[in-house]
C-alpha cells in the first residue's frame, strides 16, 4: 500500500471509476429530470436581463429544523413588508434531502433565485455555471470580515457569502474535571500531547467519566492541524496540501488515548459518535471533553443540563503558525438563471445587513456574519451563544486566515473520513498506512 507504484494505479483507478460514476449519475439526473443542467451557455445569460415590470416573485430554498422554517418565514414576512413589490417564495426541507432536492431542480432548469449553500459543495456549483458572483450583483460586504468573505471566493469570483461563523472547538465539563481532581488545561498553551496527557488523567481519576470523546470522524481536526505546521488539507488550487505524517498523526492522537484509557474503546465511540450532541460523552455526562462547532455549545449544555466551556484546540501555541479559522455556518447564492436577479440580490443584502431580520433569525445560521448586527443582537442571545460570541471574538485577534472554499467533490470526504477512522478505532488499518489510504480517496474523490 505504501509503495508509489501501487498507490499511483490504485489512484488512476479510483479516478477513473469516480469519472464513469459522475459521467453515470449526471445522464440519469437528466434524463430524469428531462430538462438541461441549468449551466447558463456563454451567450445566453438570464440573469443579466433587466428586472420585470411590477411585482417579482423569488423562490429561496435552504435547509433545517421546524423552528428554523418558521422563523425563516417571519423573516421573508418582514422583508415584503419593506419590499411590496418582491414576493418571497419558501422553498424548504430537512438536511437529508436537501441537496437531492437542489440537484433535481439544478438539472431540470428551475433552480431557487436564492440558495442557501455549504461549503463542502459550493465550489461544485460555482465550477458548474449554476451561481452568479455577487460582487457584480453589489450586495453590501462592507461590514463582513475580509478573511471570512474570502471563503465564499472561488472560480475567479464571490459565489456565495457567509450567513454567520463557527468555531470549531473543545467543549469541557469544569464539573467533570473537579471531580476527577483535574485543573482544567490552559488553552492557551497546551499541545496535542497535554491533551492526551489530561484526557487519560481525568479517566483514570473518574468512575465511568472519560476524559474525551473521539475526534476523529470531522476532517476539521485535519485540517487545523495542518495549518498549525503550515500545511492546509485543501490549497488555493484545490489540491491536497496535507502531508501523509500529519494525518498519521492525527489518527495516533486517537490510539493514544484508547491505549491510555482517555477515550471509550472502539464500538462505543463508533456508536457515540452516530448520538450527536444529546447522547455524546457531554451530553450524557460520561465524558470530560469533546470537539464540537462553537454552534453547538447550546445543545450539548442543554442535553448535559450543566454549563460547559469552550476551549481553543490544543496546538495553537506549538507549531508554525495558529490553525483555528471562522467558519461559515452556510452561505447565501444566486443562482445564475435568476430571472430577477437585482431582486434576488435584495433579499440577500437583506438576510445579511438589516437588523431587524437580524434580531429575528439570531444565531440560528451562525453568529450573524456582519459585525454591525452581531453586536446589536447580543443582548438578545440564550447565555450559551453570548458565550459563543465571546470566544469568537476572542480567537478572533489570532486567526491567521480562513481555508480556502473545498474543491468539488470535497463532499464526499467526511464519509470517507467516517470509514477510514472507524477502521483505525479497531486497529484494522495502522495510522500510516490510514493516512494514505485517506490521502488516496481524497484526491481521487476531487479531482
């Protein structure tokens, strides 16, 4: 496996079955769908045409919980107020079937004026002709952080803008860690090795406490290590720009806490780590510490019923450079076969800058990306996203940079991810010959 004569045909052929796959699935979508791709040919583009006389109608399509429908709604109430002559159409469903949906309507030509966006697919349509760049649409950017802006930047132009930014964090119990007789671990100076040095002190201190949960199922670890050694998981370019010792270690970090009792063993993190937030070590309070987006801090503390604290990721001290990086919680696009697009762009300006759709919709998709709106909602927010507003602003003065947008097929990588740290938790597969497995799929995965 590690030899570069089998690893280079193992990767033409990954390739090579990943372009017959996509080529297959694509005549199926449409075919199915009857209709064209929804790529805008070169002479041919509708979303530069002059907006209709009188009223406009716009569809906008995210994704979500009943409460999130709902008060999405309130807000689409409240932007036709103030815009009359602009109807709202809500287009909605769960996460699961979400993209489906998006991907049927994209091939059949009827793709939502807005599009509510993730950043593991957003370069997928952007490379596909589907979005149009917003900053020729001149929606207002001006107060959104530049670095955290520049994540909705690919193919030469800003394709989707963030609705708000996460964290991604280590969530600790201080009751845990009392009673364990533990101090709580400086996050502004421990390593990877001080994690798993406290994680397996808090074990074998607790009765049925573990010290951590497994974090090796979020490609997010990979990639704040990475750029901790100043490497990225993904460059510029869309190429992998991770080395094969840092994703070793990062499957080690996993093993060393299994071997030294800090994390439960192989079947319970699997099966942990399938609960979420409300049967996580956290939440059910068997464990000490977990990673989690900065987002959740709410429900794990609510499923844990104790107050939890958000810590940085051990590492940010120790290496070349910080790894930690805002990141969108979604983000707003318009498509490119937008009828009224002037329209389209209106709402979004709307979702991001007014600030009455600002105190309606919260945290729900993230901490609000503009600043401005940010700080006036504060006052509003349950004490666990105050709390989330704190730490990112906190970290904030230390983020480098943020990663660039995912290359396409970047959303096939968590599951690649799942699958290859579930074989590493039951010693199927060793960290090196993991880390090139991993690197493997990857790249055949999105290129």
């Amino acid at each position: 496996m590690n030899t570069s004569t089998t690893r280079t045909a193992r990767r033409a052929a990954r390739r090579g079955a990943a372009t017959a796959a996509a080529l297959v699935a694509g005549l199926l979508a449409l075919t199915a769908c009857s209709g064209d791709s929804g790529i805008v040919p070169a002479d041919e583009d509708p979303g530069s045409s002059a907006p209709a006389d009188g009223p406009v109608e716009i569809r906008f399509s995210w994704w979500g919980s009943d409460t999130r429908h709902q008060t999405t709604q309130e807000i689409i109430d409240l932007f036709e107020s103030k815009n009359p002559d602009i109807t709202v159409v809500p287009d909605f469903t769960d996460w699961g079937g979400y993209w489906d949906k998006l991907a049927t309507s994209v091939a059949a030509g009827d793709a939502p004026d807005v599009i509510t966006q993730e950043e593991r697919y957003l370069a997928d349509y952007a490379g596909r002709g589907v979005l149009a760049d917003l900053a020729e649409l001149g929606v207002d950017t001006a107060a959104i952080d530049e670095s955290v802006l520049a994540t909705g930047e690919t193919e030469g132009g800003l394709y989707g803008i963030p609705t708000g930014v996460n964290a991604y964090a280590v969530l600790a119990d201080p009751q845990a860690f009392e009673e364990a007789g533990v101090d709580l671990p400086d996050d502004a100076t421990w390593s990877w090795e001080d994690y798993v040095d406290v994680a397996n002190e808090v074990s074998a201190a607790s009765d049925g406490v573990y010290g951590t949960q497994d974090y090796g199922f979020n490609e997010a670890g990979i990639s704040i290590r990475a750029r901790q050694l100043g490497e990225a998981l993904y460059t510029a370019d869309g190429a992998l720009g991770v080395s094969e010792q840092t994703v070793a270690d990062f499957f080690q970090t996993s093993l060393d806490l299994q071997e030294g009792g800090g994390e439960p063993d192989a079947a319970r993190s699997v099966e942990t780590e399938a609960a979420g937030p409300e049967g996580s070590l956290l939440g059910t309070n068997t464990g000490a510490m977990g990673f989690w987006w900065s987002n959740q801090l709410g429900a794990v503390s609510t499923a844990a019923g104790r107050d939890l604290e958000l810590l940085r990721v051990p590492g940010e001290t120790s290496g070349e450079r910080t790894g930690m990086y805002l990141k969108p919680a979604m983000y707003y696009s318009v498509a490119k076969t937008s009828k009224h697009p002037e329209a389209a762009a209106a709402f979004v300006d709307f979702l991001l800058n007014d600030p009455e759709a600002g105190a309606l919709m919260l945290s729900d998709r993230g901490l609000p990306v503009n600043g401005e709106v940010r700080e006036a909602i504060l006052g509003d927010l349950p004490p666990a996203d105050q709390q989330v507003a704190a730490f990112i602003e906190e970290i904030g003065a230390d983020v480098v940079d943020s990663p660039p947008v995912p290359p396409q097929g970047a959303g096939d990588v968590t599951d690649i991810l799942i699958r290859i740290n579930t074989e590493v938790l039951f010693g199927n597969l060793s960290p090196d010959d993991a880390a090139a497995q991993f690197l493997d799929e990857v790249e055949a995965a999105t290129s």
